[in-house]
C-alpha cells in the first residue's frame, strides 16, 4: 500500500474515533445536566414569558 494512502486512511480512522468520543461526551454531558435539572426543583424555573408581559419582576424575587 502507497505510504500516502496509508497516512490518509489512518487520519481518516483516527477522526472517526475522535468524532464518536465527541458525541459521546456530548451525550454524557447532557444526561448530567438533565439530572441536575431534575433534582432542582421546580421552584428555580423562571418564566421569562411574564417579563415580556408585565415588565415586572416575578413576585418571588
């Protein structure tokens, strides 16, 4: 096999990995945040919507 399409092949193999790594992280990631979220609570969620509508702050701030 030519050198040069042997140091292409395995550019080719090596951002593959990298690539399923990056996703895998990124998956990973999200589910953690999702948890996080989860044990929260709902007390902490803003509504922004009521912002726009009244101009005020939320009652709870």
């Amino acid at each position: 096999m030519n050198p040069g399409v042997a140091s292409i092949a395995a550019l080719a193999v090596l951002s593959l990995l990298l690539l399923g790594l990056l996703v895998l992280m990124l998956l990973l990631l999200r589910r953690q945040h999702l948890q996080m979220t989860r044990e929260c609570g709902a007390e902490t969620f803003v509504n922004f919507a009521s912002f726009e509508r009244d101009g005020k702050l939320p009652y709870n701030w």
